[in-house]
C-alpha cells in the first residue's frame, strides 16, 4: 500500500481530480459548509479561551486546498479580525500538491492570507493550535493480516507466508484474526504531540471504533468500488497490476488503534462520533440559517441540498466519524 500511494510514481504523489473525471468526492468537495463548520468550532474554542487569537490553523493533507480556504473564508465572515492573526499552515511533503494549495490561496485571498507549508509535523514548533484533517488515517500504510501470518506480495499476487511480531500483537489487542493492520499511528501521534504545547485536533474517517472482522481494503476507480479480495475464482476481476499507483486504495479505520496511540503520547482522547451528529453539534445548522436570512432564496436551497448529502441519516453518514482529542 505504500508503494501503491506513496512510491516514486504513487497514486497521492500528485496533484489529482475531483469530480467526474478524477477522484471520488469527499465532505470537503461536497460542501463549503463543511469548512464553515469547522470555523465556527474555531471561534467557539477562541471564545472559551482554549485557542489563543494567534493560535496556528494547521490542515493535514489538504489535496487541492479546499478545506483550509473554506475554514478562512467563513472566519472573515464571522470574526474577520481572526483572519489577520491566526496563523495557517498545511502539511504536506510532495511538492507537487504545495505548489497546488499555493495557487489556489493566491487565487482565493490574494495576499490578504499568508499559507506556510511545512513537509512533516517534526518541522512545526508551536504553543498553540488546531489540527484538523480529512480522510487521513484510512491513507496510513497497513500490513495485510491472516490467521498469525501477514502477506508479501509478488507480480500482484499476494500470499500470507510472513511472520511479525508487532502486527501480530496488535491483531490480538483488536480481535483480528484477519483484516488491515495500520502501520505508523503510534509516530504520527507522538510527531503531532511534540510539536505543539497545547492542542486540538479533529479528523474525520470512515470506520469503527472495534475493529472490523473483516477485510476491508478496496480500490477506488473511475467512481467504482472494488474490494481487493474477491471469493476464489473471480480474482481476475481484479486488475491489481493496471490499477497500481494510478488508483486510490483505503480501508476502514480502526479507531480504537487511533485512540490508543494518540494516549500513548499523551493526548486525551475526547470523542467519538457520526460525522452528521459532529457537524450539527458544531453548529452547521445554525450556519444555514445565517445564510437564509441574507441570500437569495435559491441560493439557500442550493446549500441547503448539499449539507444534506453531509448529514442526513444514511448508512454512509452512520459509518462516517469524527474524531478529537486534546493535548492540555
């Protein structure tokens, strides 16, 4: 999976598409009321005095940019002041993106918002901040796992004839006895708890806080779906050796590993819940309102449809989490 995503010419490597012609949609693409959400925690978090007005805005894995902008656009609306001195910064190591989120901030804010990029967590040093990311710990590498073995993969083919200790106590603290082990929670934690005194941070994912008893790992292509083990005889249909690097490939979360990692480094985990339930609770609701009482109708309509899409009840939002912890 490392290679698939993250090797010389891996899938995240570079700058890709959304929409019908490139990658599948996310919260972020569906809605800017997804990143007006998560400024409208901001100012909550200021106002109680957690975050400093000159805390750092950080966004972990960003794609296009979309996320942080949305989150600055709906500041200046609502405390415009904050804008001009919370400092924003993305982290991401491929060039290739950071010249992309570049480019769309000059594009969207001029010079009135200055964008910092750092490669990894180990080069930010701050005393206060918010991290906030999207669809992150389903990117992490994982090892393959089955019944006490894990898998090697040759010509495309995989085969379970390795032995790891380390995955395989983590298999018994979760309940698996098969299914994605994820590899480098515990190091991201401790980067992300290093690198600033005091924090919160919020990410959102697809998964479980108990492991799923399965395998979940699937391939994402031209808006399909395609599940990575398929019952014997229709391996075939999986065209491993095509789909590799020009693909996304992900699996489901589990969160208890997140949690546990995050604890280990000394962060206090907060909760665990439905990316709807999360987004209500933050207040899109009332975001929607502000937005009825000073636009056209049909513009609020519009709106209106798409923070649908972000949470309605439906199998997909059930499954959808937001995550948060706090280091204090």
């Amino acid at each position: 999976m490392n290679e698939w995503l993250y090797g010389e010419d891996g899938y995240y490597v570079t700058y890709k598409n959304i929409g019908k012609s490139g990658d599948f949609y996310t919260a972020v693409s569906t809605s800017k009321f997804f990143g007006g959400t998560i400024a409208k925690h901001i100012i909550t978090l200021v106002d109680e005095g957690f975050l400093q007005k000159d805390a750092v805005i950080c966004e972990i894995g960003a794609h296009h940019g979309y996320f942080l902008a949305d989150v600055c656009e709906f500041l200046y609306t609502l405390r415009p002041e904050l804008l001009r001195t919370l400092k924003f910064v993305i982290i991401e190591r491929f060039d290739d993106l950071q010249e992309q989120q570049k480019h769309y901030f000059e594009e969207s804010f001029g010079d009135a918002v200055k964008l910092t990029h750092y490669r990894s967590l180990t080069q930010l040093k701050c005393k206060n901040a918010f991290f906030i990311a999207n669809e992150i710990f389903d990117a992490f590498s994982c090892e393959l796992y089955f019944k006490g073995k894990i898998a090697s993969v040759e010509n495309h083919h995989v085969e379970f004839d390795l032995k790891d200790e380390w995955v395989e106590a983590k298999a018994k603290k979760y309940h698996k006895d098969r299914g994605e082990i994820a590899i480098g929670y515990e190091a991201f934690a401790k980067e992300m708890a290093d690198s600033c005194e005091q924090f919160e941070f919020m990410s959102f994912d697809y998964g479980e806080m108990q492991a799923r008893p399965d395998f979940s790992l699937r391939v994402y292509t031209k808006h399909k779906v395609l599940p990575f083990f398929l019952p014997k005889g229709e391996e075939d249909y999986i065209p491993r050796k095509e789909l590799f690097q020009k693909s996304d490939i992900t699996y489901d979360v589990t969160f208890a590993h997140v949690k546990d990692a995050y604890e280990e480094a000394g962060v206090e985990f907060v909760e665990l819940k439905a990316q709807m339930t999360a987004l209500v609770d933050m207040g899109i609701l009332e975001l929607l309102e502000m937005l009825r009482e000073h636009a056209d109708e049909k513009i609020y309509k519009q709106e209106l449809e798409k923070v649908k899409m972000l949470i309605m009840p439906n199998f997909l939002g059930e499954r959808f989490k937001m995550i948060r912890f706090r280091k204090v």
